[in-house]
C-alpha cells in the first residue's frame, strides 16, 4: 500500500489533553484525506481494528496496549473558504480555534464561540460540541465518510444526520469523518469578529481550567440542570484520587496534577456519579469518550 507511513508502540498519552493513555499497537498521523484513506484501507486489509482520534480532547484511554491501529487527524488540516457565500469546507483535523480565527479574520460570523475547544472539527462533529444555544450541527451542511466495512466514501446531508445535545451517530456507526461543508454567515464586520472571539476566549481560560491537563466537562448537563453545579454543591470541588482531582475551579472539569493514571480518572468518575445520584437522584451521564474500557 503506497503512501501510508505507521509507526509501532506509541504512547497515546502525548495525544491526550489529560496527558493519559496507553500505548497503540500501530499508529499513524496522514497528511491528508488520501493518506487517510490509504490508512483505514489499510487496517481493513490486513484485519486490524481502526481507531480514530482527533486532539484527544474529550477522551479518556485506558493505559493498556490498544491493539490495532490508532490514526491521528490532526495533521489533517487543509481549510477552503468562500468569503462571498460563507461556505467552508474543511478536512477533519483542523483545529476549531484556527477555524474560529480564520473564520473572523474572513468576516464569517457565526464560529467565535469555538475558539476555545481545543479539538478538531471531526471530533467535534462526532461529539457535536456546543457552548450554550451553539452546537456544531448549526453550522454543518454536509459530512464526508468513509465506511470502515465497504470502503466507500460518500457526502451525507445535514438532514440525515441525526444530531443531539452532545451526540451524534458517528459515535455509534461505521462511518469515519474524512471533511465537512460548513455554513457561516458572510459579510460581518471583522474588527468586532476578531474582538468576539478574543473576548470569548478570555471568558473560557477565567472559568475553566485551562492551565492543568483536562478533557473539558466530564459530564453532560442533565435535563434543565447543570453537571458541574451539582458536584459543586456536593463539596466535591478539589475531591482527589490519586493526582486525578475535582477542579476547584469548574465543577465539571477532572484535571491531571501530574502522574494521574487512568485508573484514577475513572474511579473518581465513578465516585462523582455515586455521589450525585445518592445525594441528587441524579444519574450523570459521561460527556468524554472512553477507549480501551468495558464501559457501556
Ligand atoms: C479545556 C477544554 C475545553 C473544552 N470545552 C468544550 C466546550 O466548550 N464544548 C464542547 O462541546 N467540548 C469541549 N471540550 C471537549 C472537546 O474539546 C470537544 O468534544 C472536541 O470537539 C473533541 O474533539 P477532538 O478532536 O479532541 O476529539 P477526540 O477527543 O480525539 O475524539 C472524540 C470522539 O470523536 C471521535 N472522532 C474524532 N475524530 C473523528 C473522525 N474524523 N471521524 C469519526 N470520529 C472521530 C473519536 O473516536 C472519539 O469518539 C473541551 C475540552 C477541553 C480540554
């Protein structure tokens, strides 16, 4: 197979923003959507599973020995933008802060409240990462994939994506994202686009903990409720096990202090759950995603 270049025992650690994870068995970063391709023909072919990661920024990877192949998109990251209709099309690792600048900096408004996640746009497709009343499902018009069992690549319209709040079918199906067409309003002013997505971004690193190693919220906020206030009034803000803690600053969020294992993580998970659901009669339903673990 040309053009695939996969490397052995990686520490997927390095490709977490909590900073844990096992190692991949094989592992690749393609430079672009045939590279990419080449490499889930090529874990077909020789009967190898196929994981995707974008930033690993919403994952937790159990540190064991992932077995398969593990492709990393974010080097994937070619963006096109028409500034007259505010169609964008672009390959799913490009990061949502780059997109969120390049958006402003061409007068498309829409996607300054990006500029914070720090995952790429197949992530956050797969996951439909949202701020308040924003989601990524707005802004999509098309998604291009590849099916893992016929190798076909085709576009599938917004209208046949079953979006939800955090959720989308790319989390349960075949189907991995190779590029989207996205939808931003033109023409806005540029000055005040650039000042939005400053401002937003300053508000994200004053309430969120973005000086320690996370995956953002751990939780998805429950039916009219918010994840983050029912630990805090629970007292469980700076609750630790191991180096994995509660922050102190947004109930949310677990950080790593420094030598956190994934162990950690999940059982303080387990415990945050516990608790609420003892305390609330709430059941805290995971926002992150987790490899390599008998989770349901
Ligand atoms: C400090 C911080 C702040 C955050 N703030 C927010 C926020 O405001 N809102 C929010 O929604 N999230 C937030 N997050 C969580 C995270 O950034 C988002 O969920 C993001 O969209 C995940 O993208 P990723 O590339 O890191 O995906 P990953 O974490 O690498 O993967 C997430 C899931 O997507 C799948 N996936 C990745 N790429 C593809 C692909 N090409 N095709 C198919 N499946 C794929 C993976 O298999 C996995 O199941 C935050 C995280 C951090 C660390």
């Amino acid at each position: 197979m040309k053009n695939i270049n996969v490397e052995e025992k990686i520490n997927l650690s390095k490709y977490t923003t909590i900073k844990v994870g096992g190692f991949a068995e094989y592992f690749s970063k393609p430079n672009n959507t045939d590279e990419f391709i080449n490499l889930i023909k090529w874990s077909h072919l020789n009967d190898q599973k196929c994981q995707i990661i974008g930033a690993g920024s919403n994952l937790l990877i159990n540190n064991i020995f992932l077995k398969g192949l593990t492709i990393c998109t974010k080097t994937m990251r070619s963006i096109k933008i028409e500034s007259n209709t505010g169609i964008v099309e672009a390959e799913a690792g490009v990061m949502l802060p780059t997109m969120s600048n390049i958006l402003a900096k061409n007068g498309l408004q829409g996607g300054e409240w990006t500029v914070g996640i720090p995952g790429t746009l197949g992530g956050a497709i797969c996951m439909n990462a949202g701020s308040g009343n924003f989601s990524v499902a707005n802004n999509v018009l098309s998604v291009k994939v590849i099916d893992t069992t016929t190798l076909e690549t085709y576009e599938i319209q917004k209208k046949d994506i079953d979006f939800q709040y955090r959720f989308s079918p790319f989390q349960q199906n075949n189907l991995i994202i190779i590029s989207a067409k996205l939808m931003f309003e033109p023409k806005g002013n540029i000055e005040q686009l650039l000042e939005t997505t400053k401002k937003t971004l300053k508000r994200k690193t004053e309430t969120q903990p973005y000086d320690l190693p996370s995956f953002g919220s751990v939780f998805k906020n429950p039916t009219n409720n918010y994840a983050g206030k029912l630990i805090e009034e629970l007292g469980l803000k700076g609750f630790k096990i191991g180096d994995a803690e509660v922050s102190t600053t947004h109930g949310n969020f677990i950080v790593n202090n420094s030598s956190a294992n994934s162990k950690d993580i999940l059982d303080l998970i387990t415990v945050i759950q516990q608790k609420v659901l003892q305390n609330k009669g709430i059941f805290l339903q995971p926002e992150v995603r987790m490899i390599g673990f008998d989770y349901p």
